[in-house]
C-alpha cells in the first residue's frame, strides 16, 4: 500500500486486536480520534460487551488473571490482563507515533495516555442496524461503491480488496 498512502505504511500498532488496527488507521488518517468500547479491560459491575453485541448475554465478571488498573474514573474499578494490557500500551504509542491533535476517549475503562476521557460526548444518535444496510449488500460483502470518497480512497480500498481476496489454506 507504500504507493497509495506512504504516510501509513507501514500501518503501526495494529496489534493485539482490530479495535487497535482501526485506531491506528484513524490517528494516521485524522487530526481528531473518538475512542468508544476501548476499556482495555473489565469495568467492575458491567460486561465485557454491550448488549446486544453478537457475544450475546455475559455477566459481569472480572476473570481470575486479572490486576487492577488505573481507569478513567476515580470511582470505578477497573481491571485488564496481559492481552488488554498490550492492547492499551499499543494505544499509547500509536497516539504518541502519529500524533492527532486530539483523542477523545468515551469508555469508562482503562486511562490511556494521550486520550482525553470525555464521557459526555455528545453525537448524533443512530443504531447499528440503520448503518448496516448502507455497507452491506447480501450478508457479508461491503458495497464501498455507493460511498463518496476521494480517488485516494477508492484506489486504496481497491488495493486492500485485491489483497484480501486470495484463497487461505
């Protein structure tokens, strides 16, 4: 992708979730970032995932490998392991690599360095089901065409679907 966007490839701090591959993708591409469902860990009191999610019903538990961990209110307890640890210290550094002017961060979880806690955000309201018809087409195929993006983006997009389209064994 070096040809199309050479300011983010290679894309860093991609790891160890997808959550973390799309911050880095919008710290490259945005000089503001709104962080929402990025607790980096189990918040006391609430499951892991919000209702409704595909996860289904989880109770609210902190699983036994967990430590405590600062959070970004004073009054909720929150807790991460090795793998949500790494994630969070993936955020920071992709924070201070690409540099936004600012990282709004929405969840009541783990503090991340250089994300604003800003939980009274206030955006306009839409559901997920009203957002997915306009990328779906069928069940599991984005239909990007019917977006407005710049040449840039289409050729980028074309690019990542010629790469992803390939047979894994």
């Amino acid at each position: 992708f070096y040809e199309i966007a050479p300011q983010i490839a290679p894309l860093e701090f991609c790891a160890p979730f997808v959550g973390n591959a799309g911050f880095s993708l919008a710290c490259a591409l945005s000089d503001e970032v709104i962080m929402c469902g990025m607790d980096c860990g189990f918040v006391r009191g609430f499951a892991k995932h919000a209702s409704g999610s595909i996860y289904g019903d989880e109770r609210a538990e902190i699983p036994a490998d967990c430590f405590k961990v600062e959070g970004n209110c004073k009054d909720i307890e929150v807790f991460s392991n090795a793998i949500f640890s790494l994630s969070k210290e993936s955020f920071t550094l992709a924070i201070a690599h690409y540099a936004p002017k600012s990282v709004h961060n929405l969840s009541f979880g783990a503090k991340i360095k250089g994300a604003i806690f800003t939980p009274n955000l206030t955006l306009k309201s839409r559901t997920k089901r009203e957002k997915l018809p306009h990328f779906f087409v069928g069940e599991s195929q984005v239909d990007l065409a019917k977006i407005s993006l710049k040449d840039s983006a289409l050729n980028f997009i074309d690019e990542l679907t010629n790469a992803l389209n390939c047979e894994i064994s």
